[in-house]
C-alpha cells in the first residue's frame, strides 16, 4: 500500500515514522478523557498526580519510541524527515514536556487539568512535526498548531487579568509574525516554484538579489523573530512571561525556544543558504545575514539592559530571553555544521536552565504558599527553602555562564563556532555578545543576593513545597550540572548525529 501522490511511499512506513507524534496526541486524548470522565469529582491533588502521571507516561513511551523503532528517511518532498539529528531534539522537547507537566503539579491556577495537560501534549506534538519538516507547508501547519497551543496555555488563569492581557498581546503579535511569514513563503514559491527548502536553496543558487528576493527574505526572518523573540519582534515577550500561569511560562520559554530556534536554522540553513550575504563589518553583502546580525546586536544590548532595570523576576527572565535569543543567533550566523551543534547544545541547556527557573517559581506559589513575582519578594528564601535557593542558584548562575554549568560551555561553544569556520560571523559581534554576557552577570546576581542575603519578613509564612516538584528541580539542576562537567554527553550525541568528528 502506497501513499497517494507519492509512489513508492508505504502507508505503514509513514505510520512507523510518526509513531511519537501520535503517541503524544493520544496521550493528551487519554489526559483529556479520564479527568473529564473519572475524576471530575475528586481532589485536585489526585486528578493532578493522575493526569501528571499519564502526561509522564506518554513522554517516554514516546521516547522508548524514538530509540526502539527509528524510522529514519523522508517523506513527500520534504515533508517529513526523520534522521539521528530530529531524534536528538524530539527527544529534548519530550523531556521539557515531561518537566513542565510535573512543574504543575500542585497548581491552583485551574481546575481544567484535562483540559491543561492536554494542550501542553498538543503543543509537544506540533513541536515534533516542526523540528521533523522541511516543507514550508507543514512548518507553518505545524508553527501554527504550536502557536494556538501556547496562547492557550498563557490565558489559562481565567482569574488573572494579566494572564488575559499578556495572552492578547501574545496572541495578536503571533497573528502578525504568521502573516509576515506566510507572505514570505508565498513570495519564495512565487520565485522558485517549490516550497520543499532544498529545491528553494537550489532555485536561488546563483542567482542576484532582487526586491522580490530581499522582501522574501526580510519577511521571512521577520516572521521567525517573533516566535524567537528577538528584537525588534520581541514586544509580546515581557507581557506574557509575566501574565501567563507560571507552568505555562516555564514551557514557553524552553521547549518553544528549543523548537523554534532548530526550525528557525533550517530554514536559514538549508532553504535559504544560496542568499546569505555577508554581515562581515568591512565586506557586507546584501542577504539575509546583515539581517540577522542587527537583529542580534539588538536582541543583546536591549535584552540585557532592559534586564537590569526590571523589578519583576518574570519580566527579568523575558528580557533575559530577548539577550539570550541574540547570542542564539550567533549559531545561524556561523553558517557550518559546527554552528548548528553549538546552537542546538546552547538551546536545550538553556532551556533547562529557564524552565528550571520557573519551575522554582512555580513552587512557590503552588498549593497555600503566597506567590512571588517581585524580587524583593525571594528575600532570604535560603533560610526557608534551602534545596529550592540552592536549584534556582544553579540556574541563573547557568544562565549568566559561570563555570562549570552547562551555560558556560553553550556560550564557549557557540561563541567559537561564530569565529571558526568558512563563515564565520563578525568579530565585533562576538565581542559584543561577551561583553553583554559580562553585564547579565549583574542582573542574575541581584536575585541571588535577595535570596541568599536578604532578610525575610518578620511575618513570612513557612513554605510547604511538593515533594515531587522538589524532585524534578533537582533532578533538572543536577542535569545542568552535569552537562556543565561533562558536555560531551550532549555536545557528542548532537555531534554524532550530525556525522562530525
């Protein structure tokens, strides 16, 4: 039996190749129907720790999946690809599902638990179809699938008028940056007749830039800065860190920066490569590089500043997201095979390190504890949350890139590959992304100084944290650690599936 349309292609071939992908949409199915179904009256203890567990479930059954049963090839003209490298990333992308589904256990934002898990599942799954494609068709389906998911996921408090508000703004820049998009791929299609990336890249091979090719160009990259959040597409971000339920914040600042920054790369990289340019200082060629390179320089400079100044410690890790965005693109700018491993390393132990943030805030205001967001609030939280002040020191310490965290090496790694290599990116640029590294120092520490230094009301409750979400951020601090000692865990089985030495 053969696909129609694709002769040659089997049905069962195909079926073997999504297998994750419907495994994790008929876990959110299974999540959706119990709660409704069987535990509409109980305790929201216990349809949280049964929805919890089957979210889990589905994550590794999904995984055992990947490992077990590795369909790899390609399927109707791009459309889906399977190979070591997608595997790497699918799995990452399980696995902060995974996180996020046990960060929120304990919440008190909804009752719709069903409902919740369901479309953090729905999300994981366009997620695992965006990084497996490379058809412009099936990466916006995917890109919007993903998108409605967390737009959802960051209205989810019904009580909070900043989780609307931030949720509108999300949703509305979203809606912009998908139109800049998909007039993008249209003028693409227009020029070459293809929307298959590598009968793109061949198509504009050799050819000059027109304004029909600058404009494509330009949108394209546009519309991936706003689901990067890079500036100046970055306006959504603040507002929807700080308004979302605190799950649904961890999950959008890891696995969609994860998902979005790989596709963001395939698409640079292999549709549109023969238009590249050059953003060296001294030898710019017009092309898609100059581009990125200000939208870099902006993202760090803005990021990191604006950091400084922030009260709130949601907005502080959005603006941090702008600064760390810019240094991401450093990975596509390095235009190699070295650059892409550096990135997809950086991505996920940054992820790590933000959903592991989050997460912490998340514990703190999970079942009768009173909720933070200033940071003034955290004050001397060392003395009455230990092993929580010692997780959230791991991580913004990993996020500012102190040795020897997994944040350190994300940043040596991608800052090397941005200078090695036929082309490489600008100097300047490097130097920038150093020095604006050197400033987040600043800001990460102003938090630990509250927790570790800072006094505590006189009034301050006692903190009653859930075991189980004190065993998932150790369990992802120790990740971050671990990664920090020995990157080669992950910088090899990255490099390995990418056939480098």
């Amino acid at each position: 039996m053969t696909a129609a349309g694709y002769p040659g292609v089997s049905y069962l071939r195909l079926l073997l190749m999504t297998l994750p992908q419907i495994a994790i949409a008929a876990t959110a199915f299974l999540a959706l129907t119990v709660d409704l179904a069987t535990l509409r009256k109980a305790s929201l203890r216990t349809r949280w720790r049964v929805g919890t567990l089957i979210a889990c479930a589905g994550c590794a059954g999904a995984i055992l999946l990947l490992f077990l049963y590795p369909q790899y090839g390609s399927f109707g003209d791009g459309m889906l690809i399977a190979n070591p490298l997608t595997r790497v990333v699918q799995t990452a992308l399980l696995v902060l599902a995974a996180f996020t589904a046990l960060l929120s256990f304990d919440a008190v934002f909804t009752s719709h638990i069903g409902e919740y898990l369901a479309v953090i599942l729905f999300a994981t799954t366009g997620m695992m179809f965006l990084v497996a494609s490379q058809n412009f068709l099936l990466i916006f389906i995917s890109l919007e699938l993903l998108s409605l998911s967390l737009y959802i996921l960051a209205a989810f408090n019904k009580s909070s008028r900043q989780s609307a508000e931030g949720a509108l703004k999300y949703f509305l820049f979203g809606g912009m940056s998908a139109a800049f998009l998909l007039f993008g791929i249209s003028l693409l299609y227009g020029l070459t007749g293809s929307i298959n990336l590598v009968e793109i890249n061949r198509a504009i091979q050799g050819r000059p830039l027109t304004p029909m090719l600058a404009v494509a160009l330009v949108m394209t990259v546009t519309g991936f800065g706003f689901k990067v959040a890079a500036v100046p597409f970055h306006l959504w971000a603040p507002d929807a860190y700080q308004g979302a339920p605190t799950p649904s914040g961890a999950f959008i600042a890891s696995s969609s920066k994860v998902a979005s920054f790989f596709v963001f790369a395939q698409v640079m990289l292999v549709g549109l490569a023969a238009g590249q340019g050059s953003g060296a200082w001294h030898n710019s060629k017009a092309g898609w590089a100059p581009v990125i390179v200000a939208v870099a320089a902006l993202s760090m400079i803005l990021g990191n500043l604006a950091a400084i100044v922030q009260t709130s410690v949601r907005r502080l890790l959005a603006y941090s997201a702008v600064g760390h965005a810019g240094y991401m693109l450093l990975g596509i700018l390095a235009q190699s095979a070295w650059g892409v491993r550096a990135l997809i390393y950086y991505v996920i132990t940054y992820a790590l390190a933000a959903i592991g943030a989050f997460g912490v805030l998340a514990a703190l205001e999970a079942g009768d504890n009173v909720g933070v967001d200033e940071i003034p609030d955290l004050a001397g939280l060392s003395r009455r949350a230990p092993v929580l002040s010692f997780c959230m020191l791991i991580f913004f310490l990993s996020l500012a890139g102190i040795p020897p965290l997994a944040g350190f090496f994300g940043k040596f790694y991608l800052f090397s590959a941005a200078l090695a290599g036929e082309n490489s990116g600008p100097l300047w640029l490097v130097v920038l992304a150093i020095a604006m590294s050197a400033i987040s120092l600043y800001y990460y520490l102003r938090v630990v100084k509250q927790i570790y230094v800072g006094e505590p009301a006189a009034a301050a409750p006692p903190m009653k944290i859930s075991r189980t979400v004190t065993a998932t951020l150790c369990v992802i601090a120790l990740l971050v650690v671990v990664l920090g000692c020995a990157p080669n865990l992950l910088v090899g089985w990255i490099g390995s599936a990418m056939h480098l030495p």
